[in-house]
C-alpha cells in the first residue's frame, strides 16, 4: 500500500485559462503528488511561499515555465499521447514537470546548470519519479535496479554527447539514463534515511544561490555539493561527484561520427518484476558538429543483426531488423528468442554497416525466472561476468576471487547473486584486480568487467 502522504504547506495554484478535462481536475492530480515532491526535494526555493500560476494555449508555440512570473504554460501538443494512457495523462505530467523545475526558481531566474541540460532535466524527473512511485504505485524502482547500468552500458559516447537535448537525435535515452543516475545516487546514498538525498542536495544549491546571489551552479560547485550532501559516503568506490561525472551521461562534448546500440528493457510493476527482459530496444544514430553546434540525426533504413549468445558463447538467437527513426526499434523478446532459455546472463551483439563503415554494440542481460521478482527493497546485488571489453561473458567465477561486503548466495552461468545491505560497498577482488559496486536498497543488475 502506498504511504500517507507527509503533511506540508498547501502550495497555492492559480489557473489563468480553462485546461482540458476541467480545471479542477488538473489540480487535484497534481496535489495528489505535491506532498511527495517536497518530501523528496524539499520546500520549492519560491513558489512554496508566492505560488505558481497554470496557463493553457492550445495554439501556443511552446510550452514551459517563466521564473519571473511563476508561471507554467502548456500547448495542445501535451494533448498527444498514446491510446493506453489515461485521459489527460500527459497534460497532468506536463505540468507536474514544469512545477518541478519552478521548484528550483530563485526570484526572476531559476538554478542553471552550466554543464549540460542533462541535470537540469534529471532534478525535476528524478523527484517526480520518487513522488509518483509514493503516491500513485509506480514502479520508479526498475529504473535503478535493472535500467541504469543497462542504459550506460551502451557507452560514452552514445548515451548523451550533447549539451541540449535539442541536439540529441532522441533525448529519451538522455533523460532517462540522467534520471536514472539521480535515482541511483538516492537509492545508495540515502539508503538509510528514506531517500532524502536529493533534498540534502537541493539545499545545498539554495544556499549557494543565497551565499554567492548567483543562480550559476558550475560542474566543480555541483561536484562539491554532492560529496558535501553524501557526508562522506560513497557510491561504487567513489565520492559521489567523481562517480556522476565520470558517467557516460555528463559527457556533453561528444565524438562526431554514427553509432549503434541495443538495449535490454525489463518491465516492472508495482509488484514486482521479473528479471528478464520483455524488450530490445534497438537505434542508430549519427552525430555532426557543422558549427559551434551539434546535429543528430537517427540513421534509418540500415540492416541490424542482432544475436544473443549464451555465456558458454553459444547462440541462443537471432534476427536481422531495419533502423528505423523516431525512437529507434523495439522488439518483443518472443521476437528474438525462445521461450525456454535457461537462467542465467545472455549477451546480445547488434552489427551493421553505414556506408562503409561496420558499427557493433553489446549488452548483456539476464534471465532468472525461478528467482523471486524484484521489488523496492530487495537484498540482491546481481552482478554479470564480462571479458575486459563487455564483448564475451564469463560463464564462471575465476578462481581465487573474493567478495566482501555481501555474501555469495546463488550462482549461474555468467552471474553471481551477493546478499548485501542496503548501501552497501561490495568489494570484488582478484589477485591485483579490485572493483567495487554499490548496492541500493532495491536489487541491482549490473556487470562486473574482468581482467
């Protein structure tokens, strides 16, 4: 069952213009959330004390919001959404949205971020990810414990590479793997103290805003301020500043040329979820810098091969698909593989060629079906064995390895499962070869590259 909401300030909302579905009916939505977005990034820097104004135009150019005057405006775009959502769902999410980023308003300017859009967005998404999975059942969990690693995974250079969102062929995978970071510094860093890590750090920003009269926040400042929020604790061995930017997301001064991913996606529900994918989420893009700049564009029309190997390097399946624009492709499991694939960690390799150029990416994934499904707070830290690249799996784990930190309680071909606690520095070593990986309070999928 979901919490009871905390009780805070009621945040004063005036509606200028009359919003589809009833005025009324948008507010209460969004107030179902407030509580909980303030609880987990704390009171608004403004509009908790001088309120926020809604407009709606659904002939308007754009839509966002105006630090001066409070406002949040939205268009009839926000009206588009996909026959499966609930009425009026992306509207009700747009404002959600813009309100979170008018959280961060200081007088006539908001916060700016000066090292890429990136965080900007993640601030307002993350918050809205906690609040709604308190509030309305949402399994914000997944996003942590199967979709960070998964997405990053994918690369330095292809996960962002951009300082706009404009920039980027799709900022779905942008925004979403920001989040994701977010989500994970929460999960480990305030494992203990109901996952207020984002509000510590909001504060933070608020009294820089205060001490300086700068809304300006630099990449050294944010770093600061995370490893001051973190007090001392860590995240994967490393003060939580180090560890975001060395994230494939904070890189916003990416390589020109094309590129090519695929992704495993699990689906995750209030309940719990299973831990093997329902999806492969597949896309090819190319980068151009032609002025001060960058242009991405998806490449569509190419022909993916996708296969998926087993850790023994065997084939399991296989399947060729064409690029497409838009989001990319996606594929149903059914699509590529069987339905009676062992437990275990499963690579997938995509291969094409642009021009004359072959590209190729990697993945892993696992299937556990006989394992319990993973939930909000779960004690498994389900580590995948790789070759040094992430191009082959291990299928056992070497001989004269240790592990401290957690305990060893399940193996498979190509995955160890450790029990730790939540927060957790779990220690992997061998020989002169060291890494250690975080756990959260939820599960987390991620892979361990060996020497």
């Amino acid at each position: 069952m979901p919490p009871a909401p905390p009780e805070v300030p009621l945040l004063e909302i005036t509606v200028k213009d009359d919003i589809p579905g009833g005025n009324q009916r948008a507010v209460d939505s969004f107030l179902e959330t407030y509580p909980f977005l303030v609880k987990y990034l704390g009171e608004p820097f403004t509009i908790g004390t001088e309120g926020v104004n809604w407009e709606f135009d659904a002939d308007a150019p754009g839509w966002g919001w105006d630090a001066e005057t409070n406002t949040v405006f939205l268009n009839g775009n926000v009206l588009e959404q996909g026959p499966e959502q609930a009425p009026y769902a992306k509207l009700d999410e747009s404002y959600q949205h813009e309100t979170a980023h008018l959280f961060y308003d200081v007088g006539d300017s908001a916060i700016r971020f000066d090292f890429g859009q990136w965080i900007w967005e993640a601030h307002a998404l993350a918050g809205q990810a906690l609040a709604n999975q308190d509030a309305r059942g949402e399994p914000t969990f997944g996003q942590v414990a199967t979709g960070y690693d998964t997405q990053a995974n994918i690369g330095y250079e292809v996960v962002n590479g951009v300082p706009r969102d404009g920039e980027k062929w799709n900022r779905t995978i942008v925004d979403s793997n920001a989040t994701q970071a977010l989500l994970m510094l929460v999960d480990v860093l305030s494992a203990d103290s109901d996952r207020d890590f984002l509000k510590r750090v909001n504060a933070l920003l608020l009294a820089h805003y205060q001490a300086t009269g700068s809304p300006d926040i630099s990449a050294e400042t944010y770093r600061a301020i995370l490893n001051e929020a973190a007090a001392g604790r860590q995240i994967d061995g490393q003060p939580p500043g180090d560890w975001l930017f060395a994230q494939p997301v904070a890189n916003i001064a990416g390589k020109t040329g094309d590129y090519l991913a695929v992704v495993p996606l699990y689906s995750a529900a209030w309940d719990g979820m299973e831990l093997c994918p329902t999806r492969f989420w597949v896309f090819a893009f190319r980068r151009e810098k032609p002025g001060q700049d960058y242009r991405e564009t998806a490449l569509e029309g190419l022909d993916i091969k996708l296969t998926v190997y087993n850790a023994a390097g065997e084939v399991e399946g296989e399947t060729t698909v064409q690029s497409t624009g838009g989001i990319g492709r996606e594929l149903e499991i059914w699509e590529l593989l069987p339905s009676d694939l062992r437990d275990g960690a499963y690579l997938v390799k995509a291969e094409t060629t642009s021009g004359d150029k072959p590209l190729v990416a990697y993945n892993y994934f696992v299937v556990m079906r006989q394992s319990p499904r993973v939930t909000i707070e779960d004690d498994r830290l389900i580590i995948v064995l790789t070759n040094a690249s992430g191009t082959a799996l291990v299928s056992e784990m070497p001989v004269g390895m240790s592990i401290t930190g957690g305990e060893l309680t399940q193996t498979l071909s190509g995955v160890l499962v450790v029990s730790a606690s939540p927060g957790a520095a779990v220690t992997f070593q061998l020989d002169s070869f060291q890494k250690t990986i975080s756990k959260p309070v939820t599960a987390r999928v991620v892979s361990l590259r060996l020497p």
